[in-house]
C-alpha cells in the first residue's frame, strides 16, 4: 500500500514511516520544508512538499495514496479554536479526496478531556473539546468513508520526546521542585511511540470505518508517581501544589496537571489485535535519557 502521512518527519511520524516501511508499504510524507523532506528521503519515504494550510497539497498526496494516516497538528496550547479549525479543514480535504473509495483514512485525537470518573473506552463517544479531529473523521465516516480515530494517551514517550513530561522536567529545574496537584493520584496514560506507531498501521490495514481506537498502554500513572521519578533523578524535593498555586507554578500546564485522564485499550487490543511491548512511561524515565544521563 502507498501511504500518505502527515506529521511524517515528526516524533511519532518518524516512528509510523519506519513501522510502514518495515511492514512493506510504501510511504509518501508530508514535508514543509527542504530539511524535512530530506529527513524522509534518508528513511526511505517519499516526500510530498506542503503544509496543514495548504489544503490543495494535501488532496493530492491523498490522491496519489492508497490510504492515509494524519499526524500533523498545531499544538497552539493558547489558540485552541483556530488550531482545531484548521486540523478540521486538512481532515476535510484529504477526505475529499478519497471520497468513493474504499482507501483507509486513519486520523489523530486524544485522550484527554472526558473527565468521565472511570476509564474511558473506545465505545464512548468524543469529549468535548476544542480539537474538533475526531468529529471530522467521524462525520467522514457518516458520508461511507474508511475513516478511523486512534486516540492517543497524552503522553506519547521515548528518547527524543518534547512534549508534557519533558516539559514538567524542565519546570521542576526551573523551580527546584517536582511538584504534582493535590493528593497527585489524578492519572495519565501513557504510550511508547513504537507502540503507538504499530497502532497506526494496524487502523490502517485494519480499521473499520467509524471505529476509535486507543493509544494506551495502560490505564493511566498517578502524577504523583510522575512526579516521584522526576524528583529523584533531579534530586529535588517531591512537592504537592494547591490549586491556586498551580497557576504560578505550572505556568500553561496547570490546566492539564490536575486532570483525571484514565483510559481503558482493551477493545482496541482485542479489535486489532495490538499488545503494547515497550517499556512503560515510569520505566522509560528510568533510564534516564529524559534526564541527559
């Protein structure tokens, strides 16, 4: 299969071009830039120049695929509205242009947001939030499309991450503490990228139109846990925040380091047959390379 990817130069992309390749697809990457594309072409991908904004070169790299998997996003933690929009229009367009095929469509969300008192499953429906990808993928889905949702946990971990720990990890040096909210037993679930990558080429060749699937390798790690590991390895004090000090401390990230996020994968695991197999997010930070050791 020729497998058009968005997102493809980036940290879970770069992990779903290797899982494509090594299963015998073909992939056509999305690149903004030279460097980018250079970056695919030395892993083996095609690169197809464009960008999220630029909805006539995603319809023809969907064109010119047998299927697609869209990772891009705009990770504007401060607009979340247009950033939805505009992740909206991309899923738009390449379902355009795989509309009266039966080509797979595989599109990204998360798992944050539901807020739910229990593990959220796949058969629940989309949290109300401002990144409107999963209504899209599904509305596709409505018209007769191929189209799929892998929910991915919110931490998505391994060597080269920047995302949510790296960033309390940089907090905690900043502030001379690691600090969780509360009693810190709100959890996250977490992910390793091979993992997730595996997910994505399993929606692909598998997915049934309409189906969410999770990104989860387990229910979710206690942010005091989180928090714990992060301490010690800096060799900072392990403190709890109210809050109201969340604010100051966390600085953007307080309105996530309190939330209650479990998640259950046990209907993707048995849909699709997936069985994560690398190591967990406490045992990822372990090794340290989180921490430049």
């Amino acid at each position: 299969m020729r497998v058009f990817v968005t997102g493809a130069s980036g940290f879970i992309g770069s992990a779903v071009v290797q899982e494509l390749l090594g299963a015998g697809h073909q992939v056509l990457g999305l690149a903004r830039s030279e460097e980018s594309a250079q970056a695919l072409r030395a892993a083996g991908a095609e690169a197809h120049m464009g960008s999220l904004d630029d909805l006539d070169s995603l319809r023809r790299g969907a064109a010119a695929a047998d299927g697609v998997i869209h990772l891009a996003y705009n990770h504007n933690f401060v607009e979340y509205e247009a950033a939805g929009q505009t992740d909206r229009h991309a899923i738009e367009a390449l379902g355009g242009a795989l509309a009266g095929s039966d080509r797979p469509l595989v599109v990204t969300a998360g798992l944050a947001g539901f807020n739910l008192g229990r593990p959220v499953t796949e058969d629940d429906g989309p949290a109300e939030s401002p990144r409107m990808s999963e209504d899209a993928a599904l509305a596709l889905a409505a018209q007769g499309m191929r189209a799929s949702v892998v929910r991915l946990a919110p931490s998505v971990h391994d060597r080269g991450d920047h995302g949510f720990v790296p960033t309390l990890i940089n907090i905690a040096r900043e502030k001379g503490v690691a600090a969780y909210m509360g009693d810190g037993r709100n959890r996250w679930p977490a992910v390793h990228r091979l993992d997730a990558a595996r997910l994505f080429r399993l929606a692909l060749e598998q997915g049934t139109a309409g189906a969410r699937y999770h990104g989860a390798a387990d229910d979710g790690t206690p942010m005091h846990d989180i928090a714990a590991v992060i301490g010690r390895h800096l060799h900072l004090p392990v403190v709890s925040k109210t809050p109201e000090e969340a604010a100051d401390h966390f600085g953007w990230m307080a309105r996530f380091v309190g939330l209650d996020m479990p998640a259950s994968s046990a209907l993707t695991q048995q849909r699709l047959g997936w069985q994560p197999t690398q190591p967990d997010l406490l045992a990822d930070l372990e090794q340290g390379d989180y921490f430049g050791k």
